[in-house]
C-alpha cells in the first residue's frame, strides 16, 4: 500500500491527532522565532484531513483516497500540512512509486485549495503520465517546468529547500539523505517568510510515501493504552476560533491513539460562561458513553459575570464539577486553568456599551482570574475539589512575566495561537498521562 506517511512529529510529547497537527499558527501573527524544543520538532509533517477525501492507512503511517465512490480514481485529492517552511528549511519526501502522480507544493498562504498548479509559490510535478520523473514549477512557469524533469526511482529522497533570498530550490538525494544534489531553484521569489506544504494525488496510491521537514527522522510512539472517550467543556480557548485554530477535539491525540479507539468531543462553545456550558452539559444525552472530561473555563465568566464575586465564580465552577461528577458516575475529572489574559480585561474598555466602564473593571477581572486559577490549582480558600487531575503548567508556560501570553503564541491578548494551544494541550495530556488515559 502506498500513501505518504504523516502524522508524526520527533518527539513523544507533539500533540498531534488523526487529522492533523496539533496546532496551527495565527498567521497574521506568527513570529520568525520557532517554539520551544519539543513543541514544533523536525520530522514527520502534520497534515490536515479535513475537507478532503483522504484516510489514513498502515497503522497512521499513510493517507490515502477513501476508496469507493463514482469520483473515487479521477479528481484531486488535497491536504495541506500544518507545519511551516521556513527560510532555511527543507521539505522532504520519499519517493514509494515513482511513476504514479502527485504534487508536492509549498504556497504563501494557507489552506489554498485549488486545481491551478500555477496558484502556488513552487510545485513538484511526480510520475506525470506515467513516467519515473520529477519537475519544478513555479508561479511564474506558466505550467512549464523550470529546468529539466530528472528520473526519479523508489527509496529516492527529494526536497524544497527554501533559501534565504525567496527561491526555492528542488533537490534530489539516493542515498538517505547524505548527500543532496540541486535539481533546479524556482524563478518565483516567495514574499512570505513561512510556506505552507501540501499535496495533491491523483490516485489512491500516490507515489509519494515519508513526508518530513528537515530530517527524516520518526519517533515511534507507545502503544496505546486501552481507548478513552473524553469531552471538553470550555470557551473559545479550546473550541474553533479561525480556520486555522482547531477545536481541542481535533486536537489532543496522537495518531496511533486515535487508529486505537480513542475518542474525543468538544462541548466547548467560544463565549460561553461556566454556567452557559452546564446548560451545554445537560443537555448532552451521551455522558455515559464518556470515561472523562476536561473543563477549562472562567474566562467569560469574568467578564459577562463580572457583577458576581471571585467566591461566586468559584462556587458555579465547583457545581460545575460536581454535577459532572453525579451525572456520570464513574467518570474521570480534569480540570485546567486559564491562559493568561490580564491585558485583554483592559482592552475590553474600548468596547463600547461593553461590560466593562473602569479601570477598576478590569482590575478585579485579573483578581477574579488569579483567584480562580488559584482554585483550580487546588490552592487558596476556596479549592476545587472532587477532581481527579489538575493541568496548570501551561498558564506558566504561556505566561510573559506580565500576565500575558508570550506574543509569538497568542492570537490576541486572550487566545493563544496554534502554538500556545499546543502548550496548553500539552498540559493536560501530561495529566491523562498520570491518570493513565494515555501512554507517553
């Protein structure tokens, strides 16, 4: 079976899922600095599945056409990688059959679907009509190639390297990636600093297997533990915010968790306040097929219920736990703090006919945001109880030292970036972990 292989990062503890990366990047905000060790590692390419006919295949180490269906053999089939080509970098991929079609590209701007081959800043043409070969093109071709098509064969090693001035160089290597030799480097000089990878097959069977960035290097990850069903009850910090930030529930687990059984639902809804998703929680009619849910919530609250005290907050949380607690008897309870927010509360007095009106609005908001994260902590005067996990490294990760989120992983001054959301979910996997949910 062919494909090309996905879904894998370099390190155990990448958030990745069986659609995709873990986290995308805000693009209007994304800094030139990459994350932090072990939140955007080298290796296997995330990609998304989303919107296309594509599955997974050999274990989570491949995609490919769903099979069936009238136009199952004979339309594009797209995904797009939710890892960044940056200057320096080099988008790598194993040649499996060499003379069955696919399209290998790198674009300026995201999720740019489309069957115009000259709508993206660089393209490698592979197995064309059938023949053992690879060619560059560029947006500036006009559907010609650049230089001359090159003979490819099965195990070969081909990569874009993104050079400093803005072209793109198309490479060749045969023997793992040891030595590489330039193919040819695209007339087209991209404007962006980051590029967007993405393929399009024409088959099931596309000819492409092992897509990477930088080094082909797969972390083999632990065999699953016996699968879990979870939700998330929360606000637009772990439901979709954009196109390019996901839900939580897209989110969370690996591939082989998810080829494994396991399962996740976000009941988070962007706005809503503690009290608004214990409606949202009621009327969930399946809470027995749930082993655990995560609740990460408050921030809305402060704001919409800024009338009500920090002791008031606390009390509707904590009845938010324990009516999870008595309607599913059994289930496992994690709850998670809030990201950092303090500038937001500010800002939130050029609304106007807004909530806020003072200074001293705001002010209490980051009282009333210390206090409950102090609670959920499982600190203060007024602790959460009756939990079973309590993810809180991510509030100090994402934190400036100022109250805010670090500027390269934030949206805005109250959610985070697809970055910041992997830190953030990489807290609360750390606590499934101790619970047993997953193996890291």
């Amino acid at each position: 079976m062919s494909g090309f292989t996905i879904n894998r990062q370099g390190k155990k503890n990448a958030h990745i899922n069986g659609q995709g990366r873990a986290a995308t990047i805000n693009h209007g905000q994304s800094s030139p600095e990459p994350p932090p060790s072990g939140y955007d590692v080298d290796g296997y390419l995330q990609f998304s599945l989303i919107g296309t006919d594509m599955e997974l295949i050999s274990s989570g180490a491949g995609i490919q056409q769903v099979l069936g269906g009238a136009n199952a053999f004979n339309k594009y089939r797209f995904a797009w990688a939710f890892n960044e080509i940056r200057k320096g970098d080099k988008l790598i991929w194993k040649i499996n059959f060499p003379n069955y079609s696919a399209i290998v590209y790198l674009n300026e701007t995201p999720y740019g679907w489309s069957n115009s081959v000259d709508q993206y800043a660089v393209n490698a043409q592979i197995g064309l009509s059938g023949q053992s070969r690879i060619g560059l093109r560029d947006k500036e071709s006009n559907n010609v190639t650049v230089g001359a098509y090159t003979a490819i064969a099965t195990g070969d090693l081909c990569a874009f390297l993104y050079n400093e001035d803005g072209t793109v160089t198309l490479q060749r290597s045969t023997d793992n990636g040891a030595n590489w030799t330039n193919i040819s480097t695209s007339n087209y000089v991209c404007t962006s600093d980051i590029l967007y990878p993405g393929i399009k097959t024409f088959k099931p069977e596309s000819g492409v297997t092992e897509i990477y960035r930088n080094t082909p290097t797969w972390y083999d990850y632990p065999t699953p533990l016996t699968p879990q069903k979870g939700a998330v009850l929360g606000d637009s910090t772990t439901s979709e915010v954009s196109t390019y930030i996901l839900n939580m529930d897209t989110q969370l687990y690996t591939v082989p968790e998810r080829l494994a059984g396991y399962e996740f639902i976000t009941l988070a809804d962007g706005g809503d306040t503690i009290q608004q998703q214990k409606t949202v929680w009621t009327a969930y009619a399946d809470k027995a097929t749930l082993d655990y849910v995560v609740i990460q919530l408050g921030l809305n609250t402060i704001y919409y219920d800024h009338h009500l005290t920090a002791v008031q907050m606390i009390a509707e949380l904590q009845d938010l736990v324990d009516t999870v607690k008595d309607d599913a008897p059994g289930i496992t309870v994690i709850i998670s703090t809030m990201n950092p927010a303090k500038q937001w509360w500010y800002d939130l007095l050029d609304y106007v006919g807004g909530e806020f009106s003072t200074i001293a609005d705001a002010d209490k908001a980051q009282a009333d945001w210390e206090a409950i994260n102090a609670a959920v902590r499982g600190e203060g005067a007024n602790p959460i109880t009756n939990v079973d996990g309590r993810a809180f490294q991510h509030t100090y990760d994402l934190d400036d030292g100022s109250g805010n989120i670090i500027a390269k992983y934030r949206n805005d001054y109250i959610h985070p970036n697809g970055w910041g959301r992997e830190i953030n979910y990489r807290s609360v996997r750390q606590v499934m972990a101790d619970l047993n949910i997953i193996a890291l």
